[in-house]
C-alpha cells in the first residue's frame, strides 16, 4: 500500500508541476503574440 502512496504522490506532484509550468508558458505566449500584434501595428 506504501508503494501506491508513493506512486501517487509522484504522478500528482508531477502532474501540479507540469500544469503550472503550463500556465506560465500560456502567459508567456499571450504577452508575446501581444508584443508582435503591437509591433505589427506600429509599423503598419
């Protein structure tokens, strides 16, 4: 049973990491494709 706890634990912490790591690359892409659409603008 020791095990199963271990195991779960790894996949959920892995899976919490991952998914927040995801959240920063979303805001990264966001800021970015934001920067590019003003630039784009900018020199029309």
């Amino acid at each position: 049973m020791e095990t199963i706890k271990k195991e779960y634990l790894l996949l959920f912490n892995t899976i919490t990491d991952l998914t927040e790591t995801l959240g920063r690359i979303q805001q990264e892409l966001q800021a970015v494709q934001r920067e590019a659409e003003e630039l784009f603008l900018r020199e029309g």
